[in-house]
C-alpha cells in the first residue's frame, strides 16, 4: 500500500522523524546518565514501546493501569503507571499486574490508597513512589515534609517497598520561551531533589526521582539527584509543542521533527471552501487552536462538526477538488491519537507497516 | 455487577431513560405517517440500532461507509450512508458492501464521485440521494436546478438508481428557542420539499426526502413532502442539546431524558479542589462547556488535562473524598461515545448488559 491508498481520516507516522526523535532524546539522556522511561500514554502503541526499549529505555510510564495491563501482555518490562491506583477493584487489578510483571511500578498521594494496595497485594516488594505536587495543583502530595510522611506510610506497609519521587510538573513542559521554562523546571526540580535529600535524611533511602517532559527534558536531565525523564510527546510532536519556543530564542521549537499526522480526504467543495472528512472524531479539539495542513500554502482549517472540516480556499496555493487529500499536523498528540485503532507507518511514501494502538481507549 | 463496581472512568446508559425516548421519537414520528431512520453516527452500537429497528425504525443511518460496513455485519438492514463516498477505494467497498447489503443507500453533492461509484458498482439499482445544502454550507449542492441536474446524473447511471434527497440543516437543530427553530427549519425544509417538486416535474421519480435532527424532529414531522426522519443525539441527549430550548418557551429542551452519563472517581484530593480521573480522553471537547456534574449541587467541573479534572469543593453540598465516584452529563455525545469501545448498561444500580461500540473510531 502507498500513501495515496490508506483510507481517510488516518493517523500516519513518518518512521524516519521518529526514529531522528527517539534517537535525539535518547542519547541526549543517555549522555547525562538518566534513565529513561518515556510515558506510553502518548501512544498507547505497544510496538512503539518496544522500539523505544531498544533504543535504550529501561521500561514504559503508562498514564493508566488499564494501559499498563495491555502493555505487560505485550511483554513491555519497566513499566511505572503515573496515576494513582484508587478504589478497591483497581487495587485487586494492581496486585495482579504486580504477580506477572512484578518490576511495574506504582504512584500514589493518598495514605488509604496506599493502604488499600498493601492489603490487596499477595507479593511482598511491590515498588511505590509517592506523587509530588509541583505548583500545579493537580495530583500529588505538597513536597516536604507531607512527601516524606507518605513515603514512611508506604515503607511500613507490608507488601509495598518505597522507591522514590515523581515528580512530574505539566506546567513546566508547556511554558513559553527557552529560559523561562528553565526557570520554571530549575525551581520546581529543586523542591522534588530538596525532598529526596529530606528522605533520606529520615534513613529512607529514595533511589528514584522521575521526572521530565518533552518541553523540559533538555533541563531536568542535567539536574543532580532527579534520576530517570518520562517525556512522552517527543517522538510525534504536534502543534501544541510546535508553540512552546526554542534554544534559539524564536517562538519555534525545533528539537523534534513531526513524525505524526492525520490524512484526510476532500469529500465536498463548493465555492471558496472545500469540505474534509476529519472534524471532532479525527481530531483532538481540547486545545484553542486547530489542525495545521502540512505544504498547502495559504490554506487554513476551521471546524465544521464531527465528521468535517473547513479549508478556506481564497488564499490556498492550489484549488482542491473533491477526492484531493490533505494532511495536518495535530493540534495535541495524545488525545488524537486516543481516536485511533492503528497508526499506518510510512518511509516516504511506503506504508511500511501498520501497528496496533492497543491500548487506545484504555483511560481505566 | 452493580454501578459502584464499574471500572472509571466508563460510559453509562441508563437503560429506563433509553427505551423512554425511544418510545417518544418512534411514536411521534409514526403517528404522522413518517419514516424513522436513526442515526448511528451517534451511537455506534449494533444492539442499539437493532433495538430502535424493533421500535420500528426502517433502518439506521451511518455517517460512514465503515460505520456502514460494522452495522451491515451485524445484521443491521436499511442503512444509509449520509457523507459521500468519494476516491475509487472507497468506491469499491461501497460497491462490495451494496453487493451484501443491497438496501444500503448512498449519498452524492459530485457529478464525478457519482459516476466513480458507478463505474466501481456491479450490480444494478444501487439507490442514491442528491445531498441538499440547505443554508449550512458544508456538504451538498445547492436546492432546485443544481440538484435536479446532479439527481439526473445519477438516473443516467448504469448501476444506480436516483432514490431522492438528503436534506439535513444541522444549524437548524442548535438554532436557539423553539420558534426560532421552527422558523429555521420550516424555512430550509421547503427548499428541499420544492426541489423534489421540481425534479419529479422533471419526469424523474423522487420517492425520498430524509431529513431532521432531534432539535428539530417536532417541525420536519408535520411537513408534507419529508418522508423520513433521522434523529441521532434523543436516544442519550447531552449538555449541548439540553440547552436549545422547549416547547414550553424555557431555556430547557425536556423533550427527552438524559440516558448517557459518564462515571469517573476522585483519585486525588487537597484543599478546595478534588481530582477525577476523567479528561480530555474521557469527555469530547468541542463544545465551549465541559461536563455537568450529575446530583452534586454547587460543584463544577474545570478541565485539568488528558487523563484529569477538576471539581471546586467550595459550594459543594458534599466534601468529596479519594474513592467517590461523581457521574456527568456529557457536553457532547456523539464524539463521547466515539471514545469508548462499550457502554456499561443500567437499569437503577444493577449493570444489565455492557454492549460494544462496535463502529467506535470508524470514522473511514
């Protein structure tokens, strides 16, 4: 099959941005002796967290157990499920996980949560971080001293082994500008390397600190005492990230190709606009901004429903007709990919491979 | 399995509000002598489209040919594919679909993607209807001349049969306040009803015209010339649709009950806030509101990205605890349930059944 023969909307990976990518960001922090676990939740994608394994990851973050569970029977190792596990079903899900794949790891910001894990788990050992809250306000204990409580709950629990901090802060990743994202990661890293020496201090030891994203990476890497990176969005990219600035001061950030992209078809064109078959259902709609045509000149999308989109064509390079096709880059990876089954896996024009999203959906 | 057990975050129908609005559209549009072709694009769900052909719909109505091609393997008959079919892959597994399921009905706005259809099609009488716009812009060919031309294209054809006319106006379902909507309606549905008019004093036989949308069933029932209608969204409703407005003159639109929720639980609270693990991946985001927390006075939703939201604790009635478990209206259904692989089904608390979205992410 070529490219012109996949039927649309489609998400499409350009294997040779993907491979630049994972190459760059895993050497840059194989360079710097971190460890690294980009976050599966991403791409929901087990072949992709297998090639990311052989470039060197030591394992796959996961946003949900659910993710996780399809993952392990992948046989994906390492893998650390960033959402806590909470209620009784999931705990009893946990525990399982952790029977077959006993290295996964688990995060948690909630004593009873954490109590509630340590009774359904039949292992003793199973690896626990405890979650801190980096100014974002969204999950996580206050670092400090209400960390250094949660992580001596979970080191007295019977089956769980306290294993260190994540430190993840969703801000920081997308703040605008090279330098003030620096900033930004530099203040909040040093809380999370401040409350892992308060650990310690205490006669835990915290071997772990995971932090990084695909904004601060290049930052977080190069800070003592944060230990592994989980960015995620670096190996497709999309317009959001496109936005958050770069090393060269310019509103670009160029530290990642775009290897990811939805192909849709003209199903209808009538005057100055021509109709597409990618609207809501094609593509993530959470971000203020919308799909970007990649080499059409002059011609913007609009939404136009569910089904459908809007290209203005009085400023377009080329008049479009009905059965023409056009690709965009995707306003927000991760969600857009969330609205597939398979990504179809292009070299040039050649649809090398088609690989499952078999986790896609999978937000228990 | 009882309601407290389903994993979170998952889609919820509330079986007695289904088979209520079920038995609403169906006996409306049946005692004024109309067909009911529902549409799947909303649902997705083999079991619910064989559950509103028992009520006496004709058939269902599919957004796409493989949306088409998952109904057509369940035994679904009287589809109609409402977006064109355009590209000659697509026309032959519409040709190869017409061959299995011979009622199936296609749509056209392009003299050329009609005769791709045709050329593609091998066996003869396949019906198809001359999509209309009717003020909205998107898809279609203008009513009266340009729709009598393209209708005798399709009666030139060797292997199709013209059937009649597509004339949805989606504006008109959101259009605000009951008579407004009437207005609208009434208005754009007369074009469509004088365009067959003017194709059938052409000699040519227009035997169709499927129209309406669950904001504006009530109107397109009492018009003479419609022959059919295809509401989507009354079988679940959602917030959007909740607030068009009703009969009574209230912002309310009470025609139907809300069926369709989404349960999520709090994994995480601190403070005001409390944090369920329902987001971007949970809830569709294309409207400029976002989830409707269901029983919970004084709480509301914020975004808080992928995988989480966030409830304000500060006018709650209740303060949410790590555990609970907060249900939503959904701002949107269509693209919601396009999240989700099955719908856990309830009658009160006790799960029924769980039925798979069989055409989840066929968007081709």
């Amino acid at each position: 099959m070529v490219r012109d023969e996949i039927p649309t909307p489609a998400l499409l990976l350009d294997l040779e941005a993907f491979e630049a990518n994972v190459t760059t960001m895993a050497g840059f922090v194989a360079a710097r002796g971190k460890g690294f676990r980009p976050h599966g939740k991403t791409h929901k994608c087990p072949e992709i967290a297998r090639r990311l394994v052989a470039a060197g990851a030591v394992g796959s973050c996961t946003a949900r157990l659910s993710e996780a569970e399809v993952f392990a029977a992948h046989g994906i190792p390492g893998l650390l499920v960033t959402t806590a596990v909470v209620g009784p079903h999931k705990a009893a899900r946990a525990a399982a996980l952790s029977a077959t794949a006993p290295d996964t790891i688990f995060v948690a910001d909630d004593a009873d949560a954490v109590r509630a894990l340590d009774a359904a788990a039949s292992r003793q050992d199973t690896p626990m971080l405890v979650a801190v809250d980096l100014y974002f306000g969204r999950t996580g204990v206050p670092p400090g001293e209400p960390a250094r409580d949660l992580a001596r709950v979970i080191a007295s629990c019977r089956h769980l082994r306290f294993a260190g901090l994540q430190s993840y802060d969703a801000a920081a990743s997308h703040t605008h500008g090279y330098a003030a994202r620096r900033a930004r990661t530099t203040g909040t890293m040093a809380q999370a390397v401040a409350t892992r020496q308060l650990i310690e201090a205490d006669g835990l030891a915290c071997p772990m600190v995971s932090a990084g994203s695909t904004g601060s990476y290049r930052f977080d890497a190069e800070i003592d005492g944060i230990t592994e990176l989980q960015p995620g969005s670096f190996i497709f990219m999309d317009v959001d990230y496109a936005k958050i600035g770069g090393a060269d001061g310019r509103d670009a950030y160029t530290d990642f190709r775009t290897a990811l992209s939805v192909v849709t078809t003209v199903i209808s064109a009538l005057g100055d606009d021509a109709i597409v078959d990618g609207g809501f259902k094609a593509f993530a709609t959470d971000r203020a901004f919308g799909p970007e045509p990649i080499g059409e000149p002059g011609l913007t999308y609009t939404w136009a429903g569910d089904e459908h989109g809007r290209l203005d064509l009085r400023q377009a390079a080329r008049r479009l007709k009905v059965g023409d096709r056009v690709a965009f880059r995707v306003p927000h990876c991760d969600p857009t990919v969330n609205l597939y089954d398979e990504l179809h896996v292009l070299r040039g024009d050649l649809v090398e491979d088609v690989w499952p999203i078999a986790a896609r959906g999978k937000s228990q």
